[in-house]
C-alpha cells in the first residue's frame, strides 16, 4: 500500500467524494474519478492530475483498474428501499469486486461502510461501540440501508476470503459539512419544526473533511499487521471506526445548526418512553411476525438504538492503524459550515 501512486474513487461526485478526490490531490496521488454523469462544476475541474470517467457501475463492471494500485469505494444508494439499494448500492458494490478480482495486480480496496451495521439494540447504554461489537444479527428490523451496507461488507469479506483481496471497511459517524448540517440522529424536521428524540445521547460526529482524510490514509498506508477475519489465501481485512473526538450531544447539535436551518420550534420527545413504545412493539412480532416489515424504523427497537441509545465512540484504531488525527472540534467547524452547499 505504500507505493501507491494512483487512486480511483468511485462517486467522486458526491458529497464525500468531491472530498476524497482533493484529499487525494493534496498528497500527490493521481485520481481516477468515477461519476455517473459529467462534473464540469467539480472542484477538480481542471487539474490534470484528475481523470474524470463517466461510468453507470450499476450498469457496468468495465472500470479501468491498470495502473490503479488502490479503490476508495464511496458510491451507494443514500435512501429509498431494498430494491433501490439493490441497484444503487450492491449492484456497484458487486461491478467493483468483480474488476478487482480479474484484474492482473488487485488494487487494495477501502470501503465506506457505516456505524449503521452495528447492532445497537444489545448494547447496554453508556458502554463503547468500537470495531469488537457485532453486526446487527436481525437486519429484517432495520432499515434498507443498513441492510445494503451489511451487504456490501459481506462481499467484501468473501472477496477477501475467497479471492485474497486487501481490503479495509471504514464505518464513518454522522459525516456533516457544507450543505449537510442536519442528521437522522437528532429526530425528524419538517420546515421550521424539528422533533427531537431523545436529546442527551451522544451523536457519533466526523467532519468531511476529516473522513477523507481517513479513506485515502487508508488507501496509502502498510497493510494491515493482521486481519480481522480468517483469509486462508493471504488476503487481509481491515475494519475501522472513523469518528471525531468530543461527541456533542444531540441536543448541542440542533442547538448549534437551528438559526441556519431555519428551525424555529423544538419539540422533544424524552427516549425512555419511545423505547417502551419500541419494546411492546418488538414482543408483538412473536404473536405478528411480519408486524416489524410494516413499522416505520424508528418503531423498532435496534432502529431506535442506532439513533438516539447514549453510547461512547472511541477512534483509539483511526489513530493506530492509519496515523489519523482528528481536524477541528465540533463547534469551530459547524460555525465555519455552510448551511447550503
């Protein structure tokens, strides 16, 4: 890993992406920027050290990997159901693996993953979630995206297992910036309303900036000492957490962003009673099996735990195994936030 030279980077567009690629820039790498449709508003718009690829991966597997001696895989579906995640998310995800596998020198992959995959709902309140704690075993009660980003790391892992791969699975927080001030971790907004839940649980905060960061260290840096599953054919997996320090509470969050975001109205709702709510419901499902699949997530309990359960988020593994630091604090960087991008 430390001989690369060049990266490709798929969803180069997007808000991550755009990130990745100038991250990237910044140390000297060559970029390969994959994007579904032209970018000529990119911030590396321009730079030769830049090649733009225009390529649809749900549709094509043909990605240019000569030369590439690393993948930051930041493309996925950010919403809608199994269905649009099957193609915006696994589809990829699956055209990736394969042009990695056949090409003659496989690249070294980092995947964007997510703390989403965490099974929360067995997590007693106040302890840390690090990389030791277990995938959520009943994803059928979470939502689609946790159920593709579960996916996605399930290919990977076989990849590895199966075809010796190199890769490393980095779980970002709550990933914030310019444009992207609000999370799901706080509650629901409509216009100037904004429900929150829970309000004292610590939201796990990357910035942006600070998560690219992460992924082209983790692009670049030695392989990995040992893996973290079996790969009996010399393939090694990484799986690492990316979260900043000092996670501010929900209730600091939205006070910290409401004037930009126009919210003139908080409604709290304390979380004691929504897991109560989220219990009932959950022992309902012995005598109504398929009572959770008509349940808007956040009636579930490992849902509900994801969200707002007040957790601890060490980085200790950031810092270890790829030299990463941690940018600004939380308030200096969402007072130099944008409320629009």
């Amino acid at each position: 890993m430390g001989d690369v030279t060049t990266i490709l980077v798929t969803g180069a567009n997007g808000f991550l992406g755009r990130r990745i690629v100038m991250a990237a820039r910044a140390r000297g790498l060559n970029v390969r920027a994959l994007v579904r449709r032209p970018a000529p508003d990119a911030p590396w718009a321009g730079d030769d050290g830049v090649e733009p690829i225009v390529l649809d991966l749900s549709t094509s597997a043909a990605l240019p990997m000569e030369g590439v001696g690393a993948v930051i895989h930041a493309a996925a579906q950010m919403s809608g159901d199994d269905a649009a995640h099957a193609i915006g998310t696994l589809a990829p995800m699956r055209a990736v693996l394969d042009a990695m596998i056949a090409a003659e020198t496989p690249p070294v992959l980092v995947l964007v993953s997510s703390f989403s995959v965490y099974g929360y709902a067995a997590l007693p309140a106040g302890s840390a979630l690090d990389e030791t704690v277990p995938t959520d075993p009943d994803p059928h009660l979470r939502d689609a995206y946790c159920r593709a980003k579960l996916g996605q790391e399930s290919m990977v892992t076989k990849a590895v297992q199966h075809h010796g791969l190199t890769a490393r699975i980095l779980r970002p927080g709550a990933i914030y910036g310019d444009g992207h001030l609000w999370t799901a971790r706080l509650g629901l907004r409509k216009g100037p309303l904004a429900l929150l839940l829970g309000g004292r649980a610590a939201v796990p905060a990357v910035h942006v900036d600070g998560c690219a960061e992460a992924l082209v260290l983790a692009a670049i840096a030695p392989p990995p000492p040992r893996s973290d599953i079996p790969a009996p054919k010399g393939g090694a997996l990484d799986v690492i957490n990316i979260v900043d320090d000092g996670a501010p509470d929900q209730a600091r969050w939205l006070a910290a962003i409401a004037l930009r975001m126009g919210t003139k109205r908080t409604i709290r709702i304390p979380a004691k009673p929504l897991f109560m709510i989220a219990k009932i419901l959950g022992l309902a499902e012995i005598a109504f099996p398929a009572l959770p699949c008509r349940l808007p997530a956040l009636l579930r309990e490992g849902a509900l735990s994801a969200r707002i359960k007040p957790l601890r988020y060490p980085n200790h593994r950031a810092r270890e195994r790829l030299g990463w630091t941690p940018g600004a604090d939380f308030d200096t960087n969402i007072k130099a936030a944008k409320a629009k991008a």
